[in-house]
C-alpha cells in the first residue's frame, strides 16, 4: 500500500441510477445526451446503472446494446415489472452493496430530467451538501397530472410526520452514507422520496425546468399513482388512524345534543312529534358509510402490516452485466 500522504487524491466516482420501463425510443437519446452532460467533468469517474423494470419493448437490448460502445455502462434487468420505486431501489442496492461509488444520482430516463442539471447537483454535493433534490420550478405535465399531484402534496403536508419538501420527484443526488442509510429503510410499499426525507443529513433544493417526455407515453397511469399517494400517506402517517377516533368523538357528542334535544321535546312540548323514520333511515345509511369507511382506513394499515409480515423479497433480478462482462443471469 502506497502512504495515503503522497498518492495522488483518488478519483471521485458518481454512480447514476437510470430505471427504464418501456423506453426503446428514449435509451439511446438519453445516453448521448448523458454522456455529453457528464464529459464537461473528466476530473470524475462515472458509473451508468440502467434497470430494466420487466420492460415489453425491446429496452433490454437497446440497454445491453449501449454497453458495446460504453463499458461505464451497467444493465440489471428485475424478472417482471416491480415498478418505478423497486427499480430505483434495486439500482441503490446494488451500488450501496459494491461500494464504490462516493455520490449517486436517481433520474428518469424519458429526458424529463435534463442530464446537464444532475452536472449541477454534482457542484453542490461539493460543497457538502448530501442530498441535492431537484425540485420542478415549472413541469409540462397535464392539468391532471399537476392537479392530482397539488392534492397529494397538500394533503401530506399535513398528514405526514416528517417534512417532504413540494415539488420534487426522485431527480436527485445522494452521498454514499445518505445511500447506505436508504438501502437499510426495506418496507414494500416504497415512497423513496419519503424515506429521503426521513434519513435526514443535509439536504437542499435545486431548481430545474421538468421538460416534456421525449418518446413513449407514462409509466405511471391512474392506477399506479393511487398505490404510489397510499403509500406516501400510508408509510409516513397514522394521522388517518387518529382521525378516527376524532370522528367517533364527533358523532358521539352530536348524538348527546339529539338527545338532550329529544328529551326537551317530550317533556317541555308534549303536544310536538320528535321527526321520525326518515331521520333514522339516513342516519342509519350514513353511518354504516362512515362506520365502513373508517374499516377501510384500518384495513389499509392492515394490509400493510401483512405484506410486512410476509417479509417476501423486494424485487428479483433476473440479469446483470457489469464491469464489461457478459450478461450474466443473477446468482444469490
Ligand atoms: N418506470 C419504471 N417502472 C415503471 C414505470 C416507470 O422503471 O413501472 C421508469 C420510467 O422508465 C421512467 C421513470 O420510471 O424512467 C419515470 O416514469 P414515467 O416517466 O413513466 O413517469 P412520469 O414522469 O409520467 O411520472
Ligand atoms: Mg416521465
């Protein structure tokens, strides 16, 4: 071993985590745009971990095809669609298990996420920032799509026990220790911008432009955003759990009133009828709503629990090729 005093400082190595799901068009665009982005910094080394997410198209050949050309290119491909999150994460697995690398950057690769702005994050991990998260100054999404997101925003805000900062995707910068910390939080029901928020360390905004989606169309339909918000909700807040009981609370105090309300009436005006049948048929039919409703916020916490306790593995690997070897199916 050479004395640590006079070697020269070794390179630092940046390792990106890219999860691909239905993206044939995009890869290549993407990586050149990546490639040139990341050139204006020779000083680093550079590590491209792509995941495929059980993409339909033909990602994976495209994906295996770039490493021909680049060996700084890394494919892992899981055995079906686990999804955006477990992507990301099979993608942090495997560079906190490695080690290597000194910072990390998650992004999309549909070019929402303009490479030269992760080349900007690197500057501020520089400074000692540990987390640089990219936070959307503007964003050409749908009206949907935004005002569904302001919704979920909002209401996490309020709900949830730590702070998650508005606006911000997974576009982000992680030092390796931020890395190791998140790769240790293994709950299924994945909200990884959460779980960024919840390891602490120094963490700051960095505003970008989200550009359009380059090719394809979104991986994230009605169906997967609603499992996504549940999980934001679900995984950091039992804000609804309490609610609960604060409705009971309601309901129980409004019935004494009607009561109270019954009673004067049979007593101070005998003459006077208290209302009768249809009162009790809405009340009735309100709250079985609200009785079923409250079952099914418990039940959510449930659900959770259970798929916690079954303890099942996060995702499987079905390929990774690595260090310019060959593709090589994944052995345990
Ligand atoms: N993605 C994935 N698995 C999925 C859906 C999406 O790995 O099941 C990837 C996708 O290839 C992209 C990123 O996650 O790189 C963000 O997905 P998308 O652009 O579809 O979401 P949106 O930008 O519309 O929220
Ligand atoms: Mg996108």
């Amino acid at each position: 071993m050479p004395d640590p005093g006079d070697a020269a400082p070794a390179r630092r190595r940046i390792a990106y985590v890219l999860p691909v799901y239905n993206e044939q068009d995009n890869i290549a665009v993407f990586h050149d745009a990546l490639t040139e982005a990341t050139a204006a910094r020779d000083d680093l080394d550079f590590e491209f971990v792509y995941v495929d997410d059980g993409s339909r198209d033909s990602s994976l050949e495209r994906l295996l095809e770039l490493r021909t050309a680049d060996p700084r290119v890394t494919v892992l491909s899981l055995s079906r669609n686990f999804g955006h999150q477990l992507a990301v994460t099979a993608g942090l697995d495997l560079v906190a298990e490695d080690g290597t690398a000194d910072a990390v950057i998650v992004m999309d690769t549909d070019l929402q996420d303009p490479p030269r702005v992760s080349i900007e994050m690197v500057g501020l991990w520089e400074t000692g920032v540990d987390v640089v998260y990219g936070q959307r100054r503007s964003r050409k999404d749908s009206v949907f799509k935004r005002s569904t997101a302001y919704v979920f925003y909002w209401a996490l805000d309020r709900l949830a026990s730590i702070e998650i900062p508005r606006n911000v995707g997974d576009f982000r910068l992680m030092d390796a220790r931020v890395v190791a910390e998140v790769s240790r939080y293994r709950e299924h029901g994945r909200f990884l911008r959460g779980i960024v928020a919840h390891v602490g360390f120094r963490q700051e905004a960095l505003l970008f432009d989200r550009d359009e989606r380059y090719a394809g169309e979104t991986g994230y339909p009605l169906r997967k955003m609603l499992s996504f918000a549940a999980n934001g909700i679900l995984g950091f807040s039992t804000a609804p759990l309490r609610m609960i009981s604060r409705l009971g609370i309601a309901i129980s105090l409004l019935s004494v009133l009607l009561a109270l309300y019954v009673l004067y009436v049979r007593i101070f005006e005998p003459d006077q009828t208290v209302p009768g049948w249809a009162f009790l048929g809405v009340g009735m039919f309100l709250l079985g709503g609200l009785q079923l409703i409250m079952m099914g916020v418990i039940g959510s916490y449930l659900g959770r629990v259970y798929i916690e306790a079954q303890d099942r593995p996060l995702y499987s690997l079905s390929l990774v090729a690595r260090d310019g070897g060959p593709p090589h199916p994944r052995r345990h």
